[in-house]
C-alpha cells in the first residue's frame, strides 16, 4: 500500500468512526508500522488540516466533530503509475486524427487536463509541466483512420488496398478489424486477413484505400490473438521461435539494464559488471536495429543465424563509409 494509499484509507477510517479508535487498530488496517502511522497522521492533521483529536485517556485517535463543515482531502491525490496513464491517455487522443467521435475526445481531453491541473501538475495558463516527445511517428489520413475505427467499433470487415514496405507490393484484401495498435508512435490494424486465412498487422499509413462492407467481421478469442502478435520481439506477429542472448559491456548495461525489450526477457548482471539480457524473437528485423543502435557496446552471443546478421549489417556500413 503506497503512502497516498494509507492517507486516503487512514481518513476514510476517521471520518466514518463516531468513536476514537487505538493506534494498534490503525496499524493493523493500515499495514503499517508504528512509526509510519504516526508519520500519516502528522501529515494529515499538519500539512492537510486534518480536524484529528487524540483522547487523553486512552491515547486513541479521532476526528473532532465540532467544525461546522466535515472534512475532505484537498485536491486530487494520484499515484506516478495513475499520472502516467493520464498523461499518455491525453497524447493518444491528441495523436488520434479529428472526425469519428470527435465531440467526446475533445470533451475527455478537456477532463484530463481539470484532473492534471486540480493535481497542480499543470497551470491553467502555463501549459504541461510534462512533456513527452514523440519521434519518428508517421502521420495517418484522417478518414483512413475514421473509416478503420469504424470497422473496428461496429464489428464490420474492411476492404483495403496495401502497400506492402517488405515486397514494395499493393494487394487488396478482406480483413476482419480486430483491434487498433500504437507501437512507437505509429498505428496498426490487427486484423483477419479474409485472402490469407490467417492474423496479420498492417501499417495504417500503408493503406491506400478503404472501404467498410456491409459484413460481420469474424471474431478471433483474445488469447489466440495474444498468442500471436503478442508472443513475438516488437511489431512482428507470430510465436517466438527464438531467444537472442546479448552480452552488454558495464558501461553500456547501466541503461540497458532498466530497458524493457520484451515482456518475458530474462537479464542478469556478471561478475565483471556487464549484463546479459535474453530476448525472445520470431523474425530478426527489428530485433537487429536495436542491437545495432548500441554499437560496439554490445555482442551477440546467439543464435548464431542473429549473430552473422549483426555482422554482416556491421559490415555493409563499413562498406558505405569505405567507399
């Protein structure tokens, strides 16, 4: 229980009890230690104007009754974990292209902002004391992006024209939307693709053009889906096959080390101080330019197909230079 957690529970306690309760009871609900209970109620009947009263008998805590208003804690309390959500909720709905629902985004957007400037995170006037950078976004066309939410939300399957990026191909397909990702400030449909009988990921800015048809999209059970696009390193779908093991120099691992590269990645510190990180991973693309971006502060140690792929792109630079 964090200490926002056991003020808001520590008053709650106080303002429904008609009768003093002891110390040990509020350590007991409270999870806490003497000395952190006493800390709590300094805090609330200090620094937040709490009305608590001790008796002075039996040393048991209350609130006074006496004030003509009760009591409440000023402001919003949130955690870092809450405020973080906040503030990524609103850069969504920032990034998301105006039009579908835009009435009820702007208004959601608007109560975001009350809750952060109530915390005094931020000032009516001076803006977000917190800003989050976006790089290398790439911007979606708005009724693109009106036309797949729609699908999305009303269950209906999609025709698309694709530009493929792999095969510098078009193609047009059926797909069945099934939901809306952003990964490192783009936008992918997930979806059935109808002509390939199979789950598949398409870049939204990649779409040429759409149509909403007029059938029900097919629904796929969550943890399939979860085992397909969410097993694998990055953007790429699929199971992970396989596990790339790095070795991090010291100086390089004191960042790496409180990176998180996948959810099931497995990292542990040596004697000399560098780190090892394992990392599974089903097809190697995106895998390589993040090992690439460390340079010579990292190796792979396998498998040896992702080794040699790291050398030869190591390589073919050198050989840009050279020439």
């Amino acid at each position: 229980m964090s200490k926002v957690e056991r003020l808001y529970h520590l008053h709650n306690i106080l303002s429904q009890r008609r009768t003093p309760i002891s110390r040990h009871d509020l350590m007991d609900r409270l999870e806490c230690s003497q000395a952190t209970l006493y800390r709590l109620i300094n805090e609330l009947r200090d620094f937040l104007g709490a009305p608590i009263e001790q008796h002075p008998e039996t040393k048991a805590f209350y609130y006074d009754r006496s004030y003509d208003q009760s009591f409440e804690l000023p402001g919003i309390w949130i955690s870092p974990d809450e405020l973080q959500a906040l503030l990524t909720a609103r850069e969504v709905l920032t990034d998301v292209q105006p039009g579908l629902l835009e009435d009820e985004l702007n208004s959601l957007q608007g109560r975001i902002s009350k809750l952060l400037q109530q915390k005094g995170v931020e000032a009516e006037s001076d803006g977000s004391r917190i800003h989050i950078h976006h790089t290398a976004g790439r911007p979606v066309p708005q009724r693109m992006f009106q036309d797949v939410l729609g699908a999305l939300v009303g269950r209906k399957q999609l025709h698309i024209r694709y530009h493929g990026r792999e095969r510098d191909a078009i193609s047009d397909r059926d797909v069945s939307p099934l939901r809306l990702t952003q990964y490192r400030n783009s936008w992918y449909l997930d979806a059935w693709c109808h002509r390939a009988e199979g789950l598949r990921s398409f870049a939204l800015e990649r779409i040429v053009e759409q149509q909403v048809l007029d059938r029900p999209a097919r629904n796929i059970p969550n943890q399939e889906m979860a085992d397909h696009f969410d097993q694998s390193y990055g953007i790429f779908s699929g199971p992970a096959h396989h596990q790339a093991k790095l070795l991090f120099t010291p100086e390089r691992a004191r960042w790496v080390a409180d990176e998180r590269w996948h959810p099931d990645q497995q990292g542990e510190w040596l004697k000399d101080g560098s780190y090892r990180l394992k990392v599974p991973f089903s097809r190697p693309q995106e895998l390589i330019m993040d090992i690439m971006r460390h340079g010579a502060e990292v190796k792979v140690l396998g498998p040896d197909f992702l080794r040699q792929a790291v050398i030869d792109s190591t390589r073919r630079s050198l050989d840009r230079y050279s020439a």
